[in-house]
C-alpha cells in the first residue's frame, strides 16, 4: 500500500475534518493542491489516477514535490494532536524544555531557568525520571549562566534520579519478558494459578519491592494480565488477585496525586471483572469509587474515563431490573459535550444499546441501529476486533430470528459460519457453533421446543459446570433459548439466571 494512503488511511472522520481545517489555516491560498491530494487519497484513487487528476499534463516532479508538502502537513497535524491529546504530562513537560532551551539560546536567563524549573517540579510531580534526566543535563550545562544553580546540588540530584531511571528501565525491560510468558500462556490455553504464576514471574524479573512502589508498572502488570484471563475466559482467578493487590497496594504504599490515572484504571479492572462474574452491586460499588476518583485534581480525568464509567454503569443496571436506565444513559451520551467520542466509542454504544433494545423487546428499534454501524464485517474487525464481530452477527441473527424473518436468519447463520469456520475447533467458541445449530433445528422443528429430551441436550450442551462460573454473555445467549422453551419472557429468564448462585 502507498505510505501516504495508509497514513491517510488511519485518521477518523473527524481526524479528516480537523486535518482539513488545519491545513488551512494559514488561508494563503485559494486553491490548495495540497488539500486536492489528500481528498483523493481520501477516495481510494489509485496513485496514477491521481496524478492525472491533479495535472493536464504528466508531471511527476510536481506530483511528488506535492506528495512531500502534504506528508509534512500529515506530521506536523499528528505531533501537534498527539499533544493535544496527550493525558498525561509528559507534552507539557517537553514543551517546557523547548522553551528553556529556546530562552538560553536567546540569553534570557532568569526565565529560562523559571521554566527549566517548573519542567523539574512538574517531572517529579509524574514521575519522569527519564525527561528528570534530560532537565538535569540542561541544569548542569547552563549551570554557570546568570541565575544558574550550584553544580554540586544538581550533580546530587542527577546522581539520585539516575538510579531511578535505571531501575524504571530494569523494571521495563522485565515487564516485557513477563508480557511474552503471559502470552505464551494465553496461546497455550494452558489452566494455571494465576497468582502462582504472577508472583513467580515477579520474583524472577527482581520486581516484588518496585511493583508496588510503581503503580505505573504494577498496572502494566494487572492490565497484561487481564487481557490473558479475559482470552481464557477465566474471570473468576482474576477477581481475587487484582482486588488482593488492589488492598496491598492501598495499604502499604498508597497511590499519589502523580500516579492517580493508575488508580482509576485498576478501580475500573476490579469493575469490570466483578461485572463478568455477576456480583453486580459490588462492581457498583467500586464503581462508584472509581467516579470520585475521576473527580480529583483536574477534568482530564472525568473526560479520559467517563464513556468507560457509563458503558459499565449502564452494564450494571440492565443485571439490577434496570433496563430502561441502561438505554437513557447510552441515548445521553449524545448530549454530553463534555466528552469527545471516537469511532471505536460509537461503535460500542450502539451494540451496547442494541442489547438494551433487545432485552426491552424492542427488535425493529435494534435492528435499526445495527444497520447504523455502515461498516462491512471486515471493516469492523479491523477497527474493533473479532470477537466483537462475532458477538455483532450472533445479535442480528437472533432480532431477524424475532422479527420473523425466517430466511434471513438462516442466511445470517450460513454466512457466520462460513465467516468463522475457523474458530469451530476452537474450545472456547464451539458452543457458539451449537447454540446456532440448535436455532437452524428450531426453525425446521419448532415442536422441538417441546420435546423434553431436546431440551436436557440444550442444558447439557450449553451450560457450563460450575454454573455459578459460567460466562455471562454465554448466560445472555442461553437464556434466550430457555424463554423460548418456557415460553417467557426473555429479560426476566435473563435476570433470573445471571443472578442465581452468585454473591451480589
């Protein structure tokens, strides 16, 4: 693929719109062919085409002198959104650094030095050990400029930092061995003791003392974790280890105002997971925590997680006979100015919301907003992973099965095995397999319905032992399955089951 189409080819929508007014904002020109370039990458055309579109005559000079322009317009808006985006304060604390820099050069020394130290409190504020050592470097090098500090307390303070930033690097480097073990763990599908495991791994990289005086680590750590449990589907040994080094965490080091993104993230793990495993008013309850903790030091916080926050609060509701709640949260999030949503936040409100339509037996309104997501499969699961795909197709299978419409049910069931043929071997999706094979023998035999022996094949087939252990999305797929074999209604099967032999 073209290097600049495949640049073009990751911004948004609204990337695009914001490029566009960025690249003219200098209003210099009338007529930018800069901007003509960049609309036709947009399009797909090929690199020929757009040549012959751009100029009368060939003229390749002209066309990759234009190439040039337009990739340096690409950079130049990527730096300055990446900083605009940037949540932590590592852009601020560059910046800062530039204009220190900038002010020596230009001899205005006491405001350099001002900024040169407000980029050091801010580094030790956030726990920058490696920019801590590029400020200490400038410190010493301008030491003997006017308003410069004593070289001996900045060699001190250098001395002391250096042996931060090699134990971060150490701490780094280890992280990365225990990421390709975890992984190797993932692949495997090998049952383990988790905590076994992570502490093992701990005490082999010499990281048991500097995870738990490093959030920032001991996050990485958990969140790596968490993605190996969640392949597995193993929520239930996850739950106990991140709130067990959740509470040792708090206990005997606490987390500060520098390493407070740390805080939430674990907060909304411990969420997340308590969710997965059904205990629904405990998930709240940490949920609940995390909010206030979203509130704290500035608003970055509350816009960084706030989508998050809501799509699980809304989660919650819809386990606890709120349903209604869950869809007025999830249409809300239109209104909120507050918080930019990307396509990937769309995306996961509109499945989301569809589930909520669905549980309200609102099918046509769920049917409708799937066809909203304008996207082929392909699209989709480059943008937002397979399985989110897979659950997508499973979900219009079972509105069109609602909506009455026979034929492209079973359309939708042959094209989602075809799509996914690959994943039937696989041990944690072949249920999904079954579960569709039930419904194609449901369509021609409805009376199987009835037919007790069919039904103990169903329980035997799709529910997982111990039950009080089995996946919820697994439980949601299920019960629809029990409402028609009881005929009842499917949001009370639901609620029923997912809140069975669980510790709320």
């Amino acid at each position: 693929m073209d290097k600049l189409q495949e640049l073009v080819n990751t911004f948004s929508e609204d990337d695009k719109k914001e490029f566009r007014i960025f690249i003219n904002r200098q209003k210099s020109k009338k007529q930018r062919k800069d901007l003509d370039l960049f609309e036709l990458i947009n399009q797909q055309i090929s690199a020929k085409d757009i040549e012959t579109k751009l100029y009368k005559t060939a003229n390749k000079v002209a066309y990759h002198t234009l190439r040039k322009r337009l990739l340096k317009h690409i950079a130049d808006f990527i730096v300055l959104k990446q900083i605009d985006d940037d949540t932590t304060a590592t852009s601020s604390i560059t910046g800062l650094i530039t204009l220190s820099t900038y002010l020596f050069k230009n001899k205005s020394y006491e405001l350099a030095w001002r900024f040169l130290l407000k980029a050091e409190q801010t580094a030790l504020e956030n726990e920058h050990y490696e920019l801590l050592n590029t400020i200490y470097h400038i410190q010493l090098d301008k030491s003997d400029t006017e308003f410069g500090l004593n070289i001996e307390a900045i060699y001190k303070k250098w001395e002391a930092n250096k042996a931060l930033v090699n134990e971060n690097e150490t701490a780094n480097i280890a992280y990365n061995f225990i990421k390709k073990e975890l992984n190797e763990i993932k692949i495997s599908g090998e049952d383990k003791d988790l905590e076994e495991i992570i502490n093992k791994l701990l005490k082999k990289h010499q990281l048991n003392d500097v995870v738990f005086k490093r959030p920032q680590i001991l996050y990485k750590v958990l969140d790596l974790t968490r993605r190996v449990m969640l392949s597995k589907k193993d929520f239930y040994s996850f739950e106990p280890y991140v709130i067990n080094t959740y509470n040792e965490l708090i206990a005997n080091h606490g987390f500060s105002k520098r390493n407070h993104f740390y805080k939430i993230n674990i907060l909304y793990m411990i969420s997340h997971i308590l969710y997965r495993n059904r205990k629904f008013e405990k998930s709240n309850f940490y949920l609940q925590e995390m909010f206030q903790n979203m509130n704290e030091y500035h608003q970055t916080y509350y816009q960084q997680f706030f989508l998050k926050y809501t799509l699980l609060k809304a989660a919650n509701f819809t386990y606890l006979h709120h349903n209604e709640k869950s869809i007025e949260l999830l249409c809300g999030l239109d209104e909120q100015t507050v918080i930019k949503l990307t396509t990937e936040d769309q995306l996961n409100i509109k499945i989301n919301l569809s589930v909520y339509y669905f549980n309200q037996a609102l099918y046509k309104d769920a049917n409708i907003l799937l066809q909203t997501l304008n996207h082929s499969d392909n699209w989709l699961e480059k943008k937002m992973g397979r399985e989110w795909v897979l659950k997508k197709n499973i979900m219009e299978i079972l509105i069109q099965y609602e909506l009455e419409n026979i034929d492209i049910t079973l359309n939708r069931i042959r094209s989602f095995e075809r799509n996914f043929a690959d994943l039937q071997q696989h041990k944690l999706y072949s249920r999904v397999f079954q579960y569709l094979t039930i419904i194609k023998e449901i369509i021609d035999s409805p009376l199987l319905l009835k037919d007790q022996k069919f039904i103990e094949y169903i329980e035997n087939t799709l529910v997982k032992i111990p039950v009080e252990q089995e996946d919820l999305q697994a439980i949601a797929f299920y019960s629809w399955l029990k409402a028609k074999m009881t005929k009842s209604n499917y949001y009370d099967v639901l609620l029923n089951i997912a809140n069975t032999s669980t510790d709320k």
